[in-house]
C-alpha cells in the first residue's frame, strides 16, 4: 500500500471553546432548576416529615414526585429545537441528554408510586392495594394521573435497548408522542393534589410558569417556526438517483434554498409528504450543498422508511426542520484531516470534504465499504480538486484483515498523531476506527463523529 502524503496546511476555525462553555451552561441551567425544585421542596416540607414513619414515606414520594416532573420538562426542553440549547450542546448531543434522563424520570416515577401507597398503606393499615385504591379515591384527578403514569412508563419501556431494537421507528416514534398527552394528564394532577401546590400559591405560580415555558418553547421551535419555513422554501423532490447498492440520493429543489444555512456535516429531519413516509419524520445528513437552489441527501437503506425513499415521485412536497449538528468544518483546528466513512456516512463526509476544500485544506477521505458496488460517490470525491481517495472495499472476512486496525491504517498514513479526524459510519466501525486513532497517539480531543441514528 501507498502512504497518503502529506497535504499542505490550511487555514482552520474552532469555536469548542465555545461549544465547551455553552455545554457546562446548559448543565448549569438545568442543575440551577434542580435546585429551585428541592428549594421548593423545602419550604413546603412539614416540619414533622420524619416523625412517623407514614409521613417519611409520603415526603419521599412527594419528592420523587416533584424532581421527576421537573425532569419531564428538561427532557422535552433538549429537544424541543430551542436554538440556544442546539447551538451550545448540538442536536445529538441533547438526544442523548434526553435518552439519560429518561431512565432516571422513570426511576422517579416508580418511586412516588410506591412511596405514596407505603405512606397510605402505613397510616391506614391497610394491604397495598387498599391503599392504592384508598388513594384513587381520595386524591383529586387520579384517574388522569394514572393514565398518564402508565404512559409515561410504556415510554420508558420502549427506550429499553431490547425492547426497541423489537419495534419499528414509526412505532416508537407515535408512542413517543404519548409523552405530551402524559404531561397534561399528570400536569393535572400536580396543581390539585400536590400539597405543595395547593397550600403555597406563589409555588403553584412557578410550577405553572415552568410547564408554560417548556410547552411555548415546543410549539414555537418543533410546530410554529418549522410549519413557517416549510411555506417559505416550500421544498419539493426533483428527482431520486441510484449511487451504487443500497443507497439513493434524493435531489431537492425549493425557494431561497441558500438560506436554509446548511453546513457540509449537516443533518435535517425530513417529512417527505407521500404514503409511508407522511406519519413520521427521519434525519438525515446533506450530501451536497445548496447550489443553484437545488440541496441533496444520499441515504443508505437501513430500515422501512429510507428504503422507501427509492420510490419518491417527482414533485413530492417535503417539510424539512434543521439543519442541526455540529459535525461541520468548523472543528478543524489542525492542516492534516483524515475523513473516515463507512456506508451511509459518506453522505455527510462528502459535504463535509466539499467545504473544507473551500477553505483551502486538502483531506483524505478514508472510504470503508462492503463491495466496490458500495461506494457510492466515490467518483464525485476522486474528481474533487485537493481531496485524495482511498477506497477500502471487501468484508473482513475476504479481506483476511480489518482495514481499520493499527498496521493497516499505519500504512495508510503515516504520523496519523498529527492528524485530526472525522468519522460518520455505523456504529461498530466508528468505535473501532476511534479506538485505532486513539492507540496510534491521536489525541480524543482532535476525533469527531456523527452518529447515524437520533432515535
């Protein structure tokens, strides 16, 4: 094999330092809130809560109850679009801040049940069941809140590793929309049953503002201001090409596509208006950037929803909400740039190589597939000014080796300590593509990566 030379320094912007301070502000933010709640929490405390027994179970309850409400509305926050929290942390990010925070909601949930029937079930002397019963009765809107909790907790159930590797993403994707109707449902349940909502006015006017700001923030970031930018550009599909097997690119043509703001690394969340495809929106990344008002994306058939898209018709209307991500050439801070794409990530490496060959860098673009029938868009990439190409087809198993172990990638490059990388492919050839980088001295800081799935 034939070392890469050495391609010439390039100009090159950071704002992490930036993103690194956005990403402890929102920490700060949503840790700040936190504490607010069990401020809250405090000054509405009985000054007996650990008198009996009964009413320790109750505190407890009542206090899983109130932190996990909160963090209801922190996990719709990440992802309700709001821009500062995006442009901060980025999109990927914040989904996998929301999936974190789900395990804990749930968590919180589970505790205020229980705790609240074992301080009913304590104070009556009753079974458990009784007790629960007692509390359906007794306690305003339980009915509702219930309803909302079982919700709440199939949700939970659905991010379960095992359990969504089972269901569709359309599946997943409406049951997930069951979350807003469990908000309002629980919501309820709060202002009338909670005591320290009902005996505290001025608390019962924050709780209320919280809910407000949170359902403002989703109806003007993921409805009102997508809804408008759909009419704006009024995007539409002007054809659907083949790139090689299993993977399509989409060609899109609007108003004003220019300022969308696209970025090469870029991703958006497509409703492509036709059957099968209207019920649910997908992201994906750009693979060629706005130009004489036309956009594309090269997808790769992964699942029921992008193998579809091969059967797109000519002028299929399209909502589309972004671009998001932080995958852009704006992290590179070093003249060396090795780009790593595996199967449906060369979409976003191929925009990505196209900017940073404006600015004036050289990349190599490092092109894992299965077959040579893979490498979709190879060509556009060997006939790019300044970007050097090495394609690796072949299976580990014919190839009698993995490219992307040390030795190989050493004779692909050498000195890759002094090189920065990005990397966009499924996720066990980004983990070992990473691992590599890191044995060969490359620093974790100088490694970005864009994860093909925001589910």
């Amino acid at each position: 094999m034939t070392a890469i030379a050495t391609p010439p320094a390039a100009a090159a912007e950071t704002s992490r330092p930036a993103r690194r301070h956005g990403s402890v502000t929102v920490r700060v933010v949503l840790a700040a809130g936190l504490v607010g709640v069990l401020w809250l929490w405090w000054v509405g405390v009985p000054a007996g809560f650990t008198a009996t027994p009964a009413s320790l179970a109750t505190t407890v309850g009542e206090l899983s109850g109130l932190l996990g409400a909160y963090l209801v509305c922190a996990q719709v926050l990440l992802i309700a679009r709001v821009p500062w929290f995006e442009r901060a942390v980025g999109l990927d990010r914040l989904v996998s801040w929301h999936r974190s925070l789900g395990a804990s909601v749930v968590l919180l949930v589970i505790t205020h049940v229980v705790f609240m029937v074992l301080g009913t079930e304590i104070l009556s002397k009753t079974m458990p069941w009784d007790a629960f019963v007692a509390m359906l009765r007794d306690y305003p809107d339980m009915l509702t809140a219930l309803v909302g909790t079982i919700a709440f907790l199939a949700v939970g159930l659905s991010s379960a590793r095992l359990v969504r590797a089972k269901l569709t993403y359309e599946v997943w994707y409406w049951l997930h929309l069951t979350t807003y109707v469990a908000i309002f449902l629980t919501f309820l349940h709060q202002l009338s049953g909670g005591t320290h909502f009902v005996e505290q006015p001025f608390a019962r006017i924050l709780w209320i503002a919280l809910y407000l700001g949170t359902a403002a923030a989703v109806l003007t970031w993921r409805f009102v201001l997508p809804t408008m930018d759909a009419w704006r550009h009024r995007m539409r599909v002007a054809a659907v090409v083949p790139e090689g097997e299993g993977m399509s690119s989409v060609w899109l043509t609007g108003n004003r596509m220019h300022e969308l703001g696209v970025r090469g690394g870029n991703f958006l969340n497509f409703r492509f208006l036709a059957w099968g495809h209207l019920l649910t929106a997908h992201p994906y990344s750009v693979s060629r950037l706005p130009t004489d008002g036309y956009l594309r994306i090269t997808v790769g058939a992964l699942g029921d929803h992008s193998t579809r898209l091969s059967g797109l018709k000519k002028g299929t209307l399209v909502f589309a909400e972004g671009p998001f991500g932080h995958f852009t050439a704006d992290r590179a801070t070093r003249p060396r740039i090795l780009l790593i794409a595996g199967g449906a990530g060369i979409g976003p490496i191929r925009a990505l190589a196209e900017e940073l060959v404006a600015r004036g860098a050289q990349p190599v673009v490092l092109y894992r597939a299965h077959s040579t029938a893979h490498l979709a868009l190879a060509a556009e990439l060997q006939a790019m000014p300044g970007v050097t190409v090495v394609p690796v087809p072949g299976r580990r198993s014919e190839l009698g080796y993995d490219p992307l172990d040390v030795e190989p990638m050493q004779r692909f490059i050498p000195a890759l300590r002094d090189w920065e990388a990005f990397i966009c492919g499924p996720q066990g050839m980004a983990d070992r593509a990473e691992q590599t980088l890191r044995e060969l001295g490359m620093p974790g800081r100088f490694i970005h990566r864009e994860e093909l799935s925001m589910s």
